[in-house]
C-alpha cells in the first residue's frame, strides 16, 4: 500500500509590501534630512530602527517561508543596513565605540553600492518597478559615498534628492503590489517581466 503524501499550501500573506513600505518610508526620511530639509533626529533613527530595520528584517523572515530567496536577502539585508546605520551614529554617542572614520564611512557605503548593484541584475528578472529601486539605490549608495569622500556640500544636498526619489519608488512599488492583490487588477503598474 502506497503511503498517503500530504501537500502543504502556502497561504501566507504577501510580505513585499511591508518591507517595500519600511524602505521607501524610511529612505524618503533620511534623505529628507541629507537634503538639508531637517536635522537628523529620534525620528529618523526610530525609523531606522523600527520600521526600515526590524519590519523588513520580518518581511525578510516570511519571504524565506515563500522561498523567494531574493526578497528573503534584500529584505534581511537592508533591515540590518537600517540597524547598522543607526549603530554608527548611536554607538559613539553612548561611549560604546569609536566612531566610524570618514574612510571607514566610505567603504561602508560602497561595499553597499556593490552589493545593490549585484541584486540589481536580480530584478531583471522581476519588474521595472523594482529595476528602478534598485538602480537609483544602488546610485544612491555611490553618490553618499562620493559626498563622504569629497565633503562637496551641493552634492550631499543633491544626493539627499536623488534618495527621496528611491525612497518614493519603493513606496510605489509597494502600494503597486498591495493595491493590485486587492483589487485583483493592475491599479499600479510595476511592469512585471514576463516567465519563460
């Protein structure tokens, strides 16, 4: 006699859109404040803590239960790049570390342009929607950098603009994705790539 094989259907929700949500929200603050609009503050930093770092390190989690490996490593990656970025600026404060120098804050930054412009070839496969997140982040990235490295002032403000830009993406992307579940239609269009 055969034994009875039992198949278990995934019928979680969707994670993207809360850690869509959490980076673009997040980005768009910070970016806010790179562009010279407000001071770095406890709200950016709660943010980072909370909603652009632990909810997408969640998001992250159930993707991995979806396994969609490269939500699973964007979303984990990007939560700790909030949490590790809040560290930076928290750390030295309470006395916990030295603070990170302005070559240390440079490679930081790029090795997180790399690793971006990696996943990038990734969404190739997925929609220009998220083409366009991932290509102005990883911009993003060596644009900080570059203003970290040459301290030119009009271009810290400029890159703060081109980060609310990515931010504002991602929250597209990710209403998109909410919005078009619901309603069982296109009501954003994230020009998915086609299978096959």
């Amino acid at each position: 006699m055969e034994p009875a094989i039992s198949i278990i259907k995934d019928n979680s929700a969707n994670p993207a859109p809360l850690g869509l949500f959490g980076f673009g929200m997040t980005t768009v603050l910070l970016n806010l404040h790179n562009a010279g609009i407000f001071e770095m503050n406890a709200m950016v930093l709660a943010m980072g803590i909370f909603y652009g770092g632990l909810a997408q390190i969640v998001a992250g989690i159930l993707e991995s239960k979806k396994n969609n490996s490269f939500g699973m490593t964007a979303f984990i990656s990007y939560g700790f790049f909030w949490l590790t970025l809040v560290g930076l600026i928290v750390m030295p404060k309470l006395g916990w570390a030295v603070a990170a120098s302005g070559s240390g804050m440079i490679a930081y930054l790029i090795m997180w342009g790399i690793f971006t412009l990696l996943l990038f070839f990734g969404t190739l496969k997925i929609s220009k929607a998220l083409q366009f997140v991932f290509a102005t982040l990883a911009i993003l990235f060596f644009l900080l950098a570059a203003g970290d490295a040459t301290g030119n002032a009009g271009l810290k403000t400029f890159t703060g603009y081109e980060g609310i830009v990515c931010g504002s993406a991602a929250i597209y992307t990710a209403a998109g994705t909410l919005l078009n579940e619901v309603y069982g239609k296109t009501v954003l269009p994230l020009g998915l790539v086609k299978k096959g």
